[in-house]
C-alpha cells in the first residue's frame, strides 16, 4: 500500500515510485481515500487539464479547501486567472532580475556568518535563512520575525492531514499566519510602504479589488510555498553535490553552469513531491476509471523520474539535456515563484561554494523531513577542511 506519509517512503519514496509506475500507475488507495498518478504523460495530462482536475477543493490529499483561506493555487478558471494576471506583475523575468543584487547581498551575509564561524547547520544558518528574508522584504514583513514563519511553515507541511492530530496541527499553522499576514495588510491601508502587501492592496481584477481573504491567502501562499520550495531546493543540491564529487568540483571550477545544477535537483530531487486535484467529473486514465469526486495525487517526483521520459532517470547529472520537468508543477498552476526559487538556488549555491569550497557535510546518512508534501533535509551540518 502506498501511502505518502509512511516513514519508509519518506526516507526513500523513489523505490516506491518505481514500483507505482511499472505495477499501478492509476493506483488507488480505497482505505486512505485517495488515487494517484505516477508517470510523467499521465501527471501532465492531468495538470493540463484543470477542468476536469480541479483545484477548488484542495490541493493536498485530506485537506478540504473549506479550512483554508481562499488561494491562487486552489482558484480554477476564470477567477485563477485573473488572480493570477494581477500578482505575476511582481514576477515577471524583469521583476525577478532586478532583485539579484539583494538577494546575493543577503546570501553573502548568510554564508559569511556561516563558513567565519567554522562551519555550522546549514539548513538553519542558510538554506531556511535565505529565502525567508527575500520574501519577507518582498512582502514588507519584519525579516526578524523570519523563526516564526519557518516554524509555522514547517508546522504546516510536516502535519499529516490523513489523521485527526495532523489535520488541528495543519490547522493551528495556518490560523497563526492568517492572523500575522492580517494584521500587516491592516497596518499597510493607513500607512502604505514599497513592498507588495501595499501593491495589492492598491490592485484590482476586472475593476474589483481584492478581497480581505484573497489578499491573506496569497501572502500566506507565498509565505510559505516561497519558503519551503526553495530551502528545499538548496537543501537537495547541497545534498546532490556532495553526494556527486565530480559534479561539485565542475561547479567550483565553474565548468558546470548553474543553472544546468538548479535544473536537475529540481527533476531528480524534487522539493515538492506532488500536489492533489479533485475530478469533477468520471474520467479515464490509461485502463482505469477514476470516479467524480475523487482525490487525485499528482506524483511530481514520480514523473521526474519516469524511465519513458528521461535516459538512467535515477543518476543525478547536470549536464544531461532537460527540455521539460515536473518539478515546478505545469500548466496554469506552473508556480508562480519559479524564477525567484531559481534565482535564489543559483546566488546561494556560488556564495556558498565561493567562500568556501573546501568543506564537508557531516550528515550521513542524510535525515530527510518527515512530510508527505516537500523533501529536503532536516540539519546539514558542515565544517570546513
């Protein structure tokens, strides 16, 4: 039985995967309540189809949108759309460019703290610090509050909402945030500053301005999303790299871009593991029939790893040629926050390996997150050789 919240399949889902793909690709779990896609044409067929794989009910398995504050990703055509239209002003290629300098600014603080210090925890001092200040300056937030939003992030994606206990723990997180963000949009109407909470409040879809609750779901999404996507991001390539010698040596050398990196931790250690859609409607995939109604997981990492998609799937390599991947999602829901996740992932991998190549990582073997949801490390300590 598969079962995404299983600690073995959190240590090592990709045997399970495997196994999905080559023996229940439409696999149904009838005593958890969910089915689950798990190659790479049936997920993207999925992803392009919002119609009949709805978002408007939740986008994690046993999650009922109703709990939750209304959110871009959980809009489906038209209101996404147009949600969408009005807030990717904020992420547009020129947008994202204009932040490099800062955002290298913070990396190189971080990673000097870091590598003076002898070395350290690299996921608390980095990993996690870098991308919570950037959404945190982005959104106007106090950056020194950054401890609160990682442990209601981590509270959030580490809750298992398949039981009771994990469903109040979700649930507990997210109320937390909610009043945060609220009463930051509320201080930004009297007195409004440059940074996007002030934006939106100013915004407005088809001559209609955003409502109280779209505008804390969105910041809320970004919050947390823009946080756990990337710190995961980072996390998986330092992991990647060390793991692959050669690969970190091209990298330092600069005879590996990174970009090329960034790109193939995405498809071979994919932060986000596979998002949900609800089916509005019978529909068939491959020899199966999935009924109206049903929960519908999206296995990204499954299809990142999909032998019909991708030559020796299982061997990190930069270098290989990627055209397309899974791991930021596709389609109308394609993350909005992308770019920045790579921006990010590029300016923190060279500050880290600029100032100091020489380094080792000391977990072994590496204590992966407890989360059906991300992946990514939970401590990676180094020191400096």
């Amino acid at each position: 039985m598969y079962d995404p919240y299983d600690p073995q399949v959190q240590a090592d889902p990709y045997p399970s995967y495997e196994r999905l793909r080559r023996e229940a690709p439409v696999y149904q779990n009838e005593s958890l309540g969910f089915w689950a896609l798990s190659r790479f044409g049936d997920v993207l067929g999925a992803l392009h189809d919002p119609v009949t794989f709805s978002s408007a009910s939740g986008i994690t398995i046993g999650t009922s949108a109703d709990v939750l504050l209304p959110m871009m990703s959980m809009r489906d055509p038209p209101r996404h759309d147009r949600l969408r239209a009005l807030v990717s002003r904020a992420f547009t290629p020129r947008s994202i460019a204009a932040l490099e300098p800062r955002v290298v600014e913070i990396a190189e603080g971080f990673a000097d703290d870091i590598w003076n210090d002898g070395g350290g925890d690299l996921v608390k001092g980095f990993t996690e610090a870098l991308p919570t200040q950037v959404i945190a300056e982005m959104l106007g937030v106090d950056p020194g509050d950054r401890a609160f939003f990682k442990e209601r992030s981590n509270q959030l994606v580490r809750a298992n909402p398949l039981d009771r206990s994990g469903r109040q723990q979700g649930l507990e997180a997210a109320t937390a945030l909610y009043s945060y963000l609220g009463g930051v949009i509320e201080e930004r109407r009297s007195a409004p500053r440059d940074d996007l909470i002030s934006s939106l409040l100013g915004a407005t879809v088809d001559g209609e301005r955003l409502t109280d609750d779209e505008l804390v779901g969105f910041c809320f999404l970004l919050l947390v999303a823009g946080n756990e996507t990337t710190t995961n991001l980072l996390g998986n390539a330092l992991v990647a790299l060390d793991a692959h010698p050669w690969s970190r040596h091209a990298v330092e050398k600069r005879e590996l871009g990174l970009p090329a990196v960034v790109e193939e931790v995405v498809r071979f250690e994919s932060p986000v593991q596979g998002l949900a859609r609800t089916t509005t409607s019978d529909v068939v995939v491959g020899d199966s029939s999935i009924p109206a109604g049903s929960s519908v997981l999206l296995l990204f990492a499954s299809a990142n790893r999909d032998e019909a998609e991708f030559p020796d799937p299982d061997r990190f390599d930069p270098s290989r040629r990627l055209d397309r991947h899974l791991g930021f999602g596709h389609g109308i829901h394609h993350c909005l926050g992308a770019a920045l996740a790579r921006l990010e992932a590029r300016a923190g991998l060279a500050c880290l390996l600029d100032r100091r190549p020489r380094y080792e990582l000391c977990d072994s073997p590496v204590d992966w997150l407890d989360s059906g949801l991300v992946r990514g490390p939970r401590t990676l300590v180094a020191t400096v050789t």
